[in-house]
C-alpha cells in the first residue's frame, strides 16, 4: 500500500470498533467453513464490517463464504 493511502489508514481486528466522520465501523469475523476453504480464509483472520448510520446498519461481507445472515 502506498504511504499516502497507509496515513489514511484504520486498522481494525475482529471485534474492534472504530468511528469515521460519524459512521460506527465495527469489524466482525468473515471466514470460510468449508474444510477445504478454510485453509485460505481461517476464522478470526479476515473481517467483515458493520456499518452504523443513525438508525440504519450496513453489513459488508468480505471474503467470506456467502449465506444468508441478517444484522441486528
């Protein structure tokens, strides 16, 4: 990643939450549970995250399995 976009940088791991310009960014865990794709995409490494708008939450997958899942 180049330094400019690295200094424009959050990270954040399973579980860690964070806040940009008003948006809540919580990062859950995105993973496979196949067993020949967990491999590439263990539980606990990759992310997906939830998104907070006042009232309204956005939930982006990530490398993820895909399965319907429903945020609350």
């Amino acid at each position: 990643m180049p330094d400019e976009l690295k200094a424009k940088t959050t990270v954040i791991a399973n579980g860690d939450t964070t806040e940009i310009d008003g948006i809540s960014i919580g990062a859950v865990p995105a993973y496979n549970i196949t067993p020949d794709r967990l491999k590439f995409h263990p539980k606990g490494r990759d992310n997906g995250y939830v998104l907070t708008l006042g009232n309204q939450r956005v939930y982006i997958a990530g490398d993820t399995r895909t399965r319907p899942r429903c945020v609350r």
